[in-house]
C-alpha cells in the first residue's frame, strides 16, 4: 500500500493536491481504501487512475471534477468489458461527463488547428510588414538624400547670385570670338 506522499511522488503533485484528487474521486463514485486509522491507503492501480486524473487536468478548460467523471466512468468501461455489471444511475451521470468532455475535447482540437492557422497568418503579416518597412526606410534615405543634395545646392551666398547664372565663353570656338566681336 501507497501513502499520500509516496502518490506525489509518482505524479508529481502536492499533498493537497492528491487529497482533492482523492475526494473527487471518492465523489465520481471511485473507491479508495482508507486504512484502521481512517487514512487513505492507495494501490498500484490507484496510482494508474490518479495518473490518468492528472493528464486530464492538465488540459485546458478541465475541472477536477469533470475529470474525475471521466476517469472514473472510463475506469467502469474497462471492468464492464471484463465481467458486465447492472447499469446504475451514476453511470449514466458519468457517460454524459464522458460525451461532454469528447464534445469539449474535439472543440478544443478544432480551437487550436484554427490557432495554428491563425499564427501561420500573423507570421505572413508580420513578414509582410517588415518587407514593408525595409522599403519605406529606403524611399526615406533617398528623400533624405535628395533634400540634403537640394539644401546643398539652394545654400549659396547672396552674393553668389550672378556665379550660378554665369558661364565663361569658349573662346577657343570660331562662332563665339565672332558673336563676341560683334557685341563690341
């Protein structure tokens, strides 16, 4: 026979958690053996159930006490198939326990295949938005690059005004030395 500490160890939980474990159990209709100073004493197979317990607490949007259901209504399947007993009220309660968490379980499956797909989906956007921003971080340089050369050029002095409009005659050209003779 197993203490309470020694069914911690094998599932990994708490003292206290073993304890509500126990009494939800106990509650589902589950049998546990309580020893002459009144403690509870637990089996290998006890173990095998609370073992079966934590897994199904474990999933997300369990209660103990739906798990228990559970546990306790798979438990009365696998002895049923054994050696068949008479069908009592409780297992008709521990069916529907059972029917509700497949329905919730499938439910759950289908949340997180639309999950996986809707990360897959923000993955392409957020890989999306960095290509975008890439590309408004070139067209900003460039920008910023053309104002720079813009200010470059706009930034002479005012009395530079005739240098930009000036151009110094070739006058090595035949056509030039002769429109400027003409000038004169």
């Amino acid at each position: 026979m197993l203490g309470t500490k020694e069914i911690c160890e094998i599932i990994g939980v708490k003292p206290s958690t073993v304890r509500k474990y126990a009494g939800a159990l106990e509650a589902a209709g589950y049998v546990v053996h309580k020893g002459d100073s009144g403690h509870r004493e637990y089996t290998d197979e006890d173990a095998t159930v609370f073992r079966h317990l934590k897994a199904l607490c474990d999933q997300p949007g369990m209660t103990v006490e739906l798990a228990a259901n559970v546990v306790v209504s798979r438990r009365e399947r696998a002895h049923e198939s054994v050696s068949p007993m008479v069908v009592s009220a409780d297992n008709q309660v521990s069916e529907r326990y059972e029917e509700r968490y497949n329905e919730l379980f499938a439910v759950m499956q289908q949340l997180g295949e639309q999950n996986q797909q809707q990360a897959a989906e923000l993955e392409r956007v957020h890989k999306r938005m960095d290509e975008q921003n890439a590309n408004i971080s070139v067209i900003l340089r460039e920008v910023l690059d053309t104002r720079r050369m813009v200010a470059a050029a706009n930034d002479k002095r005012w009395w530079q005004f005739w240098k930009k409009d000036m151009v110094l005659p070739d006058l090595n050209d035949p056509e030039v030395r002769w429109k400027l003779g003409k000038e004169k």
